[in-house]
C-alpha cells in the first residue's frame, strides 16, 4: 500500500512538472534571431530592421497588385476601375524597380512572391468579374494601402539610412496616390476600413497649462 502509495505521488509530481514545463513555453516569448534585428552598417547610415521590413512589405505589395491591376483590365466591368488598376499596375512597376534597385545597394534580401494573405486576395480576385470584382478590387487594395501606408511612414519618420529615407519618401508619395484612386471609383466602404488609433491623453502638466491659459 505505501509502494503503491510513492508511485502515485510520483506521477502527480511528473505531471506537475510537465504542466509548469508547458506554462512556461506558453508564457515565455519566442527566441529572435539576433542577426535578423542587428543593423548593419552602410555608406548610407545604419540599416535596421525596420529598414529591411519596409523593403520586404513594399516588394509584396507590388507582387500582388500589379497581377490585381492586370485581372482588372478583363474582369472588371466599371471603366475607372479599369482605369484604376492599370494606373496602380504601372506605379507598381516603377516602384518594383526602385525597391529591388534600393534593396541591392543595402544587401537586403527580398522576396520572390505575395505573403499567403496577399495569394489570398489574388486567387478571389482572379473568380471574379464585373461589379463582384470591382467591388472588392477597390476596397482589398484601399485596405492593403491603409496598411501599408503606416509602415512606410513610421520608417520614414525615424529611419537612421539616407537611402531608405529617399525610398519612404517616395513610397508615402506611390501609396497617397494609390489610395486617392481607389477612392476616386465610389466604391471603398470607408465604414470597413480600421478606426483611426485613439490619440493619447494629455499630460498633467500640459492639462494644468491648458486650463491657467483658459482661466
């Protein structure tokens, strides 16, 4: 009874110690490659992460939006949407170039295809035709702008490397326009889109300023 008493108790304690081994693999965040967040060193300044990321998300953005502004020259049925999509296919194009040109000079590695939300949108695309598609060409595209837009403009605002500086600029100035003209079809549901980040409340000491001004 007392052996068989040990044995019990032994194998709570083995369960116990596979649990707390779970909570902590659970709990504990995934190793990161230090290699992958070091920057290195160019003529242009630092190139950081962030700076690798811009280049990356940019190469994709171009990898499934030109093939979506060429879907829309045959299966859309609305003329600006045509309009709209083989505009962004041809920006898309320069942009591409740029983007490979730049990331060259860095020695940063691009990929070669669209992230699987992107293959996504491209396969639904590629079904569709006539007001299914133009309805949702405008508003997967407006989306994807919207986000991709606060990348490059982060970047922009802080990046330490000239090159990726000039690049951002450009980008903001590709994805404002991008957006403008999905916009211009009448058919973004703007509703749809992500609420604007809630801004941050005043500090006191500024809220006391504030209020002796209005005294």
């Amino acid at each position: 009874m007392h052996r068989l008493l040990r044995g019990g108790e032994l194998f709570m304690l083995g369960g116990f110690v596979v649990a707390a081994a779970v909570t902590i693999v659970l709990v504990m965040p995934p190793s990161i490659d230090p290699a992958a967040t070091a920057a290195t060193q160019t003529s242009s300044g630092p190139v950081t992460a962030a700076d690798r990321d811009l280049l990356i998300k940019v190469r994709q953005a171009g990898l499934w939006e030109m093939p979506a502004g060429d879907y829309a020259q045959t299966r859309a049925e609305s003329q600006r949407v045509k309009e709209v999509g083989r505009l962004i296919m041809e920006d898309h194009q320069r942009l591409d170039l740029l983007t490979r040109q730049t990331a060259k000079k860095l020695g940063v590695a691009l990929p070669a295809e669209p992230n699987a939300d992107q293959q996504s949108w491209m396969a639904q695309l590629a079904a569709e035709r006539g007001p299914a598609f133009d309805r949702d060409f405008a508003n997967l595209l407006r989306a994807a702008h919207g986000k991709v837009f606060t990348v490059v403009a982060g970047v922009r605002a802080g990046t330490r490397n000239a090159e990726i500086r000039k690049f951002a600029q450009e980008g903001i100035n590709f994805v404002m326009r991008h957006m403008a003209l999905l916009e211009s079809t009448g058919l973004v549901d703007h509703t749809q889109l992500p609420e604007p980040p809630t801004p941050s409340p005043a500090p006191p000491v500024a809220m006391a300023v504030e209020k002796r001004r209005q005294a």
